[in-house]
C-alpha cells in the first residue's frame, strides 16, 4: 500500500439555496470538479504552503444574501413590468436581483463570498417572448429605467453587472427554445437564451425532434458550453474550442432580429449582400448596448463524430510548435477543429497534473524533447470523411518536419474529459485563498513571441505565480494567446496585477480581447487600443439605438463614462 | 471553301482620343473582343434582325467631349487644391472632368455615345499619397465642397457620378503601389489605387520583386479584374470569380485605413478580436459616403497554381446542378475556387456560341442531357497538392450521384480564356443598337428556384429578349443568381425594364446586389429592401462621419435625397 498522502477537505456539499455562495459557485449546486493530487502539490510546492495552509476554508459565503437596498424603482412601474410579463415573472427579492446581477469575474466570486455585493438590478424580469421583451424595452425607455441582460451568466467581465440599477432581463428563462431548422440551407432559428448543451443535443438529434434527414451541429463549444447561451456567444463575441475550423460566433450568425429602443428589426437571410456596410455585423458585440438580441438564425453543420480524427504531438520547443502551427494554418489543405498548442510552462505542469504516465515524461527528455522547452499540441479533424484523414495526415507531416514526436490521439481524448470543467476548480481554490484566472489576447503571427514574452516576463516577475500559456484558435493571418495565472493572492493586490497584465497585453501587441468581451472589466483600455476615431463610430450607434442611455448603461464597451469597480 | 458568310465590320479602331467613345469604351482602347459569328447568328434570329441591321453603326460618339459648363468652384478653390496636390495634378478641363465622372452602366455608354452628359465634377485631383487626400477632404470640408472618388472605373451603379458636382479624387493614378508583403501573416499592404493584374503580378513574383521565399495571389478575381481597383473591390463589396474558395472581398480585408471628414484611422492588424462591433467591417461597402479608403492589408495565399484541378460537368437538369452544388457546398470535404453552374438557356447558348464541338451537341441529347433540360457546370479546385485532388474526386462523385456527364476540364479552360473579356463585346452591339447587361442577387438555397423562375418570367415575357442566368458565388447557405440581358431595345425603355426586373428580384426573395453595389442604381430600392431600421443604422453613420454631407453625396446608398436619373 502507498503511503497516505494529504488531501484537503474539498467541498463536495451543494451550496445551500440562498446563500452567496450559491450565487458565486460555477455551474450545478452538485457538480464539482476537485484539484487533483498533483495539483495540491504543485501549490504547496510553487506557494509555499503547507498542509495546514489547506485546512482552514475562507471566505466560504453560507451566509444568506440580505441586501437591504430596497428597489429604486417605484410601485407603479413595477407593476406597470408585472403588467407585461406577468406576475410570475417578475421578482424584486434581494436573492433574485444579485443572482442575476452577477456573473464569474474573480472579483465578483471573492466578493461574493465576502457577503459584498455591488450594485445590482431593482427588478428581475423573465419575459416569456419577444413581445415582452419589446413592451419591456419600450416602457423603460418611456420612464428612463436602465435594461441589461442576463442569460447564461458565465462573462468575466462585468458585461451584465447593472451598474445604474433598474431592469434585469432574465433570457435563459423562457426564450431557449429552438424554433426551426431549415435543411436546405443548413441554418437554425433559435432563442438567444438557450444553453449550449440543450441547443446541441437538439441539433444532433435533429431527425428525431424535426424529423430532419440529417444530424447537425452548432460548431460552437466554448469552455463555459455548459452554462452559457446562443445569444450570448454573438453579443460577446464568443470563440468555441473548434473555431479554428467552425468560425467564431461572429462567423456562424446568419440574420438576427434586434429590440433597440428606437425599433425592432430582423436583418436578411443571405448568404452574401453587397448593400453597404452591414448591419447583421455591426449588431455583433454590442453586449447589449445597442439592443436585446431576442432571436438569431445560425449556420449549421452536419454532425459526423465518426469522421472524426484526433491527434497531439510533442515539439521539441514553442517555436517549433508556433512555427508549425503557422504552416497547418497557411497550408491550404483544409483547417483542423480544435487545435492548440501550450507553451513550455503549460506543457509541463500538464504532464505533471493530467496523468500522463511518469513513464513517458522519462523518456522524452533524453529525446531531445526537455522540460521547460517542449510544447505540446492537441486537437482533431472534423468533416467529411476522406476530408478528416487527409488534413490529419498533412498535419502530421507538418509536425514531424518540425521535429515533432506524434503522441497518438490519446492526450486529445484525455483533454476532452476535461475541457468544460476546469472553470469548477475556483471554488475549491478559492475555498484556500488561491486565486485561478485567465486573460486573452489575438495576435498577428509576426508579433506572437514577442506577446508571450512581454506578458510572462511580467507575470513570472512575481514570486509564486504560475502562468500557463496556450493558443487555442487559430487562423492563416494569427492566433490567440491564453494565459491562466494562479497565485496566493488577496483581491486588492489582484485587481492592480490583472491592470498590470492587460497594459502589458496592450505595450506588447496584443488586442484586448480575443473571445472575452469587454464589459466594464477592459473598459478603461478601450480607447487607448481602438484610438478616439474608431471608440466615436461606436458612440455615434449606441446615440442611435439609445438615445436615453438605458441599453446597459455604465461603462459598458467604454461607451460612457465608467464607473469605479469598486 | 466554306460559302463566306456575312459578318459585321467590328469596330479595330481605337477611339479618338477626346471623344465620348473613349470614355465609353471598355478597357484598353486598343482591345477588342468581338461577338462570334454564332453570336449574331443567334442575335439575327432572336431579335428579327437582318444583315441590314449590322451594316449602319449608331451613335458612334466619336465627337469630341465639349462640356459647355465652367467648373463651379471658384479660383481660389482651384488655387488651393492645386496647391495641395501639385499643379500637374489637378484638371479642370472638359474631358478629364467628364472621364472622371463616368463609369460602366449601360445608361451611361448609350448617352455617352449620344454626347449627353449628366451631372459631372468641377474639378479632378489625383493625389499623390494619403497626405494629399487628407488635406483635400479637410478643405473641402471646411468649404462645403463634395468629394467623389474614382478608382478603376468599371463600376455598373452611378456610384462615381458627381451628383453634386465638386471634386473627384483619381485614386488610381498614383495611389497605386503594393507597399509591404507580409509573409509571415501572408498579408499585403496595398494602395486602393493598384489594379487587379499589376497587385496580382507583384504578388506571384513575390522572391523577384520583395525578396519573399514564396509566390502569392490575392484571390480576388472579378470579371473586371484587368480594370478595377483593390479598394473599388473593398467598399463596393465585390466577389471575384474564385470566392467561392478564397471568399469575398468582404472576407480577404484584414484592416484599413480611412480619411473621413471627422478623422484619420487606421483599424487595427487582428485575425480576430472581441472588442465590440468591429469599425474594421462597418467601413467595408460604405461606398465613399463615411470616407476614402487610402491604404489596406489584405490577405494573401499561397500561389500553387501547379496544383489546380479543373472540372466541368453536364447535368440533366437546372434541379440536378443545383441539388448537386448545395451538396458540395455543405459536404464539408473542402470547397472549390472557380465553381459555377449555367442555367438551361445560358447552356444551350453557351454550347452554340463557345465553339464547342458540334458532335458533342449531337451525342449529348439522346444521352438524356436534352435541350432546355441541360445544365453546364464548370470549375476549378486550389489549394495544396493533395487537397486539389481530394476536393476534385468528391465534387466528381456528388455530380455523378446527380446524374452528371463529365466533360473533363476542357470547359473550364475555354471559358478561363474569356473570363474577363466579355464586357468588351458591349461596344459592338451597342453600336448596332443591340443592349447588353447584367442584374444580380445573392440567394438562399430555399429560394432559388422561386428567384429563378420569378425573374426569368418576367423578362421573358418581353418578346426577343435573351437571359442566361448563372450561379457563380457559392456559400453552404445559398448561392447568387447573375442574370444577363440581351435584346434589342433603346435606352427609355432599358430603363424602366431594368427597374422593372429589379423589383421582381425583391418579389422573389433576392438581395439587392450580390456584389454589383449600390451606387444610386439600387438605392431607391434600399430602404423597401432593408427597412427603416437599418437604413436608420447606415444614415447615423453616415451623419457621425459626414456632418456636411459633403462625401460622395447625392442619394448614394440610398443615404440621402435620391436625384432623378434622367
């Protein structure tokens, strides 16, 4: 028998309803997702703590949420709200209007856990359709009442924090449903607030509910798939796992219908239009500024899981790696799905923390393939079913002239076990003071080391912080770069690192933000980075659209004045 | 010896320089492409016209340009853009004045031949960079003086007709110089002003001319290709003949720079970013009304023409090709470059006027593919050496699976050899009457046939008119449907057919324009075609960047007043 090792007392009870911390905790009351073994050493050896350090649980937010801000809104214009969307539908109880005031920030989680709540809505409304939606935009725009939207709930930015009170409007509720599937066109009519998991399982069952000759699939599958919506992935901007191969949720909208303040519209079904600027687009990443985005037409593809191919390499080194992946994306020879690529740092720790059998990492050293330099790849091929051998076998070639040692499919299937549950491990982290989180940035291919370099140089100037980096979506002119940082660290001092972390994403090249949004987290920088000119294009809709600032006011986007976070 | 047979005396001359003729001609004044002699075969039939009728030319327009109007700017207005962009620069005279007002629609060739001018510019500047551009429009914005742009010329919408006088900016003259190659990015940095063939030219000799260790190509191939510019392509939202592969200009922008009444901007050098609605794309078909383009990045690929696999097919049917086309579209084993598929009439014809072989004809018939039935399709397949083949060999199996013959690539190649020279045929039947032209919508697969049909019954209806329709863009979503015209028809009754066949385009479910534009040819149809909303959505930025309306001004996009055409 192996001598027992220390594991801390990980929470595995659901929240209790009604507490902070059920509003703070990622995804279902009873799903959890602990640090492994390796995992705990690793923090104990890179923090310096100790057993002890893992046995007293702070912060743990059991309290119940008392508010005591009683809503600014007046009886009669909540009733005039009860009136549209019906009694059952509208809710001014403290716990209702944090829930959905917040979302999955590290700010918000710690605060939250504080029993500190910020500003929040005065009313929560769940509108049953579009309708609602449309009286409820029409009425508070009448009264002056600010309206932002709460869907899957999973941002990181502070994008539907109602930072001037009033309205929450609640999409997940009522609006998720799919409405139409069109097989000609391979295009599905859905509800902004249907969850990802449902959307999914619907299209890939398509024959069975729509009785379709064919499977299909959204193409989207972003780490919070589980808890986030349609609607949310086009006003944010969204990336899924497989956008190198899918297109970015600005690339699978196909025509959406708006509520604004100033009129309801529905944008086009074509394929292509060259009557002017277009206004499908420009409604893209608006985070509900401009409007409510109260139904979408999506692209779809065929579901075929048998064609699929999976493959992951080691690389000798990151460049290699980097400058392998350039030639898969630039080959022409058709795009893999998912694919990424970890630098040095990421690499290792993985191997450490994923299990891969201690054995391999023995071997691979002498190999030529050492620690602190090599980088791993992943990924795999989706499509048709000569298509997904022939862009495997191409990537292999690529790799291996690249110095590459093909590693089979296996860490892409370890990898997918694990790829929408990372964000449960904050709790447990949290629960001991450790703070896990991620920022992102897109950047050309010319500019790519130089991005890595100046962020990890800031980060690692910081004793005991680790920071692992992946690019993660890929395309012929660039790719992302995610960083995930996870240090001991108290709020105060976070906040001013994560600023100190986003200015160096800007010195160094990077955009603010590859797939998170903006919110009012990048806010500040937003003008610095787009420039005056291009930050005016943006005030000169949002005067349009919104000409009472009720659209998600506060900051939202750096569109008005920001307010302090805190 | 074959009996000779009649054949009309096509104009070889190039026109005198200084008369309408010249202006009105397409291309090169020393190119010509003449109709065969199965084309007037087919016209004498079609239109009851005799020999007779092809041996008196009509308004020729080989007078000399006499304007009879003094530019309305004052001299001091002159004096201070002559000193902005040079003297030499600068051209006041009658016909620099009326070539630089004019463009490509069949309304503006037959007036032209007839020496109607219409509206037209005071002033022609040819600025020598993005400096000259941006002092003129500060000028003439302080002044109230409209600014018009004109590039290549080739366009078919009145989009660079001065409608209200002032100054138009001659891009093309000197603002025409692929300035940095990109290779890691595979992007070029390019003037608007360069030219298909010269911006292609410099892109294959990429080792020759910028010292790059590979060929490129810009992937964008409109039939005006030889005579349109990069940034024509970009805010007009042009298609090339290979989108299908490469995508649309839309698609092939990476980022741009802009002179606007209110500002200079240059957007900035993402492959993705998540940072609100994107400038970079709003800019995109803003046809002259927001600001001039004066520098973009555009992405490049790869030049492997070596790899190219060519295919045509004949199917039984107009349903057969499309069935077949929507199934390679969506069958996700990569998509062709060249792909198009010629309605029944367009076939026949085809068959008749491109010389292929008569057995062929013959032996095509009782092989089921009938007259009337039968549907050409045509293409080519790039990219990497073992995509081609792979994309070829599917595309072969979805056909045959459709009932299609193959033809070999010998199709492709014939019609590769007029792929841009078609619009030279206009000069010879005008000058017998004879009108030519061309009406185009983008399309869902749902609805083409119902778009088709509309369409066809309506032009049909009018005894002796031809109309070979194509679809030659296609997307997994829909496809475009591009209608050409053939009838014998002057120029008060052209106009109200066109008008007349636009409106069936909306009856029946079509885009405004696929990739012709707006200009003011589309633009009374704008605002019933996308509603008050967005129409609202495009007149607010217009307001933001243009507060004196002095951009291209009069009724372009539909943005403002729309003037009577004639």
């Amino acid at each position: 028998m192996k001598p027992s090792r220390f594991r801390p007392d990980w929470s595995e009870k659901p929240p209790d309803p009604g507490t902070y911390r059920s509003i703070a905790k990622y995804g279902d009351p009873d799903r959890f997702k602990h640090p492994s073994d390796a995992w705990v050493r690793m923090m104990q050896q890179e923090f310096g703590m100790t057993d002890a350090d893992f046995k007293v649980k702070q912060d743990e937010g059991h309290e119940r949420v008392v508010l005591d801000r009683p809503p600014a809104l007046d009886p009669a214009q909540i009733e005039a709200l009860t009136g549209i969307a019906g009694e059952e539908n509208v809710a001014t109880d403290d716990y209702s209007r944090v829930k959905y005031s917040s979302a999955k920030t590290s700010e918000e989680l710690l605060e939250l856990r504080q029993g500190i709540v910020r500003e929040v809505c005065d009313v929560v409304v769940h509108p049953r359709d579009k309708h609602d939606v449309q009286k409820v935009v029409q009425y508070c725009d009448a009264e002056r009442i600010p309206v932002t939207v709460f869907s899957g709930g999973s941002g990181v930015n502070f994008g539907c924090r109602p930072y001037r009170g009033g309205v929450t409007l609640v999409l997940s509720t009522h609006m998720n449903q799919l409405l139409e599937v069109n097989e000609l066109n391979q295009t599905a009519r859905v509800q902004p607030g249907m969850f990802g998991p449902a959307y999914e399982e619907v299209l890939n069952n398509a024959p069975e509910r729509f009785g379709c000759e064919r499977r299909y699939t959204c193409g989207h599958f972003p780490q919070s798939f589980e808890y986030s919506t349609v609607g949310g992935w086009i006003v944010t901007l969204g990336s899924g796992q497989a956008s190198t191969y899918y297109g970015d949720a600005y690339d699978i909208v196909f025509s959406q219908e708006y509520v604004t303040p100033v009129g309801t519209f529905k944008t086009l079904d074509y394929p292509a239009t060259a009557t002017g600027p277009k206004v499908n687009d420009i409604m893209k990443g608006s985070e509900g500024t401009f409007g409510i985005l109260v139904e979408v037409t999506m692209k779809i593809w065929r579901y075929m899981p048998e064609n699929r191919r999976r493959f992951s390499f080691m690389f000798p080194t990151w460049e290699a790696a980097v400058d392998a992946s350039r030639e898969i994306m630039q080959g022409e020879f058709g795009l893999p799905a998912i694919y990424r690529i970890s630098d040095p740092e990421e690499t290792d720790r993985g191997l450490k923390l994923y299990g891969v059998p201690g054995a391999l990492d023995k071997v691979l050293a002498p190999m030529g393939f050492k620690p602190g330099q090599r980088s791993l790849c992943l990924g795999n091929v989706e499509g048709d079913k000569d298509f997904t051998p022939l862009v495997a076998r191409k990537i292999r070639k690529v790799a291996r002239r690249h110095g590459a040692l093909p590693l089979t499919g296996y860490a892409a299937r370890m990898w997918e076990h694990t790829r929408y549950t990372e964000p449960f491990m904050r709790e447990d982290l949290n629960d001991y003071g450790i703070l896990l989180d991620t920022l992102e940035a897109s950047v050309t291919w010319d500019n790519l080391h130089r991005l890595h370099q100046g962020v990890r140089a800031f980060v690692k100037a910081r004793p005991g912080t680790i920071c692992m980096t992946h690019a993660s979506h890929f395309y012929p002119q660039g790719t992302n770069l995610y960083f995930i940082f996870l240090a001991k660290m108290d709020l105060e001092e976070y906040v001013a690192f994560q600023a100190g972390i986003i200015e160096k994403i800007l010195e160094h090249g990077g955009t603010l933000s590859h797939h998170h949004g903006v919110g009012r987290l990048m806010a500040p920088w937003m003008e610095p980075h787009l420039g005056k000119e291009q930050m005016e294009v943006l005030r000169a809709l949002k005067r349009h659209f919104d000409p009472h600032q009720i659209m998600n006011p506060g900051g939202q986007l750096g569109l008005d004045e920001i307010p302090r976070r805190r």
